[in-house]
C-alpha cells in the first residue's frame, strides 16, 4: 500500500531538516544546563549498575522527534490514487498487396526495390498494433502469404521470409488486387484497406485490375496504389557467364492504371522514387488510416492521513506519561 501513496505538498518534508538541528541543541543543552553537586567520595557507588531511567533517559526525545516527523507526514498530505480507463479502438483492417516480380530486384533502392519495401512495410505494421493486417504476394500470380491477423510478430517474419523467386514471373497487377479484396471483404472491421505496391505493367493473370477495382469498390475497400521506381532507367542485376553484372533498364510503370485504381476505390496513388520518399509514402497512409481510439480516465484520490495523526497523538501522549512518572525529573 504504501508504494501506491503519493504527497500532495511533498515540499514540506523539507521540514525534516529541524531535526537534526533539534538533536544537536538537545546535546548542547544537557551538557551545560543540568546542575551539578559535590561529594566527597564515589566509593559508595562502586559496583553500581545503571537503571532502567538511565537507560531510557533518552526516550522522551526519540518520542518526540518521531512525532514530529509524522507530523510532517500529515502536513504533506499523503493520499492513494485509484486510476481507471475505459477505451473503445476501432481496429483498421489491412492487406499490403506486394509485387515480388523479377524487376523488384532493380537496384534504383537500397538493398533493392523488394527489400526496401519490405523494411518499410515492417516499420508501418509495428506502428499499429490493433489493426488486423494480412499479405498478399504477386507476380505471375498471387497467392496469400499471411492472412489478416494482429500477431504482428508472426506477420513480420512472414514478410521476412519474401523473395523474387517464389512466384511465377510476369507481372499480374489483377490478381495481385482480387486475391487481397478475397481476404479482406468479409471482415466487420468499418474501414478496409489495401495497399497496393507494384514497379511494372499488368501482363498476366486471368483477373483484369479494372475488374479487381470494381470487386474492391463493391465491397467498400478503399485501394492504395503506390508505384515503385525511379523516373527513366534504373540499374538492374543480370547473370553473366562472368558473373552478376548491372545494365540500365527502362522503367515503365502504368501510372494512369494505378491511379485509376485508387480514385475508383476512393483511394489515393502515390510513386515512390527512393527509400525516402517510400517512407514518405508509408507515413501518410499511416496518418489517412488511423485508427479511431477512445479513451477516458477516471483518477480517484483517497487521503491516507489518519493513521500517521494519530500516531502523532499516541507518541505525545506517551512522551507525557513518561516525562511524569518513570521518567520525571526533579528541577
């Protein structure tokens, strides 16, 4: 309990100072006020033990000095705080929908387009720990690498474990979107999002991303496209039979189509040109997308006082008894 105590005016302990000054004029005074008496021999209290007065002669003083520091106690005003918070979150849920096609390997970011993406994408889910989030991979084809969930850590090692390899190649923007729309429409969640990240131009899949959108609009998701790649020609890895060498490639990104795609959603596109401007990215959506949080606290102070006064009375009480009977002097 007396961990939970706080002191309004805890100021005043300064208080505690009088003390010993008070212990120091106690010693000054015994030693030059008590009066004095001349004998002529001490042979009569040879062999003499000290009484109990004598041992408690200083009692009086350690009653009174104790009150007085409780006393301070009462002054300062200790009290207990009871806190209590009632919060309604409205979780946001999520799909990062992420192009894994060979040109992710583009050299434009650092380490390369994918791994910058993904490094960023880890810092956006860290920072919203009540929504649920899921990922969804394409390239030829799509598939769901981490249904919506909030056990964020397993998430994030999901995203760690992806590579360029692990889709057939292409780019299909469509399937891409559709299979990210089948995982999130049937969630209660009232906002829905999906995150879009592609470098390239839709080539491939059985799902057109005009047909995706209108799936994602039905169902009252909103889309956020965001293109990856600098403007004109980016370095990109290609094995030799000396080796990995890099050549500059032509940078194509169907912008109208990611912008299409977002506006019909009630979304927003977005190009990113280098890891900055991705985090960038990342940070607005992560500001649009916030999560609605109700909080209300209620604090409750209870004075604890009561026991230290009147343990201030007890020890003055005390100290009277005793200065008049086991302990009175005579003047």
């Amino acid at each position: 309990m007396l961990s939970d105590i706080t002191f309004q005016h805890p100021s005043l302990f300064l208080l505690l100072l009088f003390i010993p000054v008070y212990i120091a004029w106690y010693i000054w005074r015994r030693k030059t006020s008590h009066p004095t008496m001349q004998i002529s021999t001490l042979q009569t209290l040879d062999g003499a033990r000290p009484t109990l007065r004598i041992w408690l002669r200083h009692l009086p003083l350690v009653l009174r000095l104790t009150a007085f520091a409780l006393a301070v106690v009462v002054v300062a005003r200790p009290r207990s705080t009871s806190s209590f918070s009632d919060s309604n979150t409205e979780g946001i849920d999520i799909v990062i929908s992420l192009d894994v096609s060979g040109s992710m390997e583009a050299l434009d970011f650092r380490p390369n387009r994918l791994e910058a993406a993904k490094k960023v994408a880890v810092k956006f889910i860290s920072g919203r720990p009540n929504d649920n989030i899921g990922l969804v991979i394409f390239a030829g084809e799509s598939f769901t690498q981490c249904p919506l969930t909030t056990d964020h850590p397993v998430l994030i090692n999901l995203f760690q474990d992806v590579h360029t390899q692990m889709l057939d190649g292409g780019t299909a923007i469509g399937m891409g979107l559709a299979t990210a729309v089948s995982r999130i429409k049937e969630s209660k969640a009232k906002s829905k999002v999906i995150i879009l990240l592609t470098d390239g131009v839709n080539n491939s899949g059985a799902i057109s991303p005009e047909k995706a959108a209108e799936l994602a609009q039905t169902f009252g998701i909103r889309v956020y496209t965001i293109g990856v790649g600098t403007r004109g020609t980016a370095e990109f890895p290609v094995q030799t039979p000396f080796g990995v060498k890099t050549q500059e490639v032509e940078v194509r990104i169907d912008e109208p189509l990611l912008q299409s795609i977002a506006e019909s959603t009630g979304g927003k596109y977005f190009r990113a040109t280098n890891n900055k401007s991705l985090e960038a990215i990342y940070s607005e959506i992560d500001q649009l997308e916030k999560t609605i949080m109700e909080v209300r606290h209620y604090t409750q102070h209870k004075d604890e006082y009561l026991p230290f006064a009147i343990a201030v009375l007890a020890l003055l009480m005390l100290e009277v008894i005793l200065r008049n009977t086991l302990l009175r002097t005579i003047p």
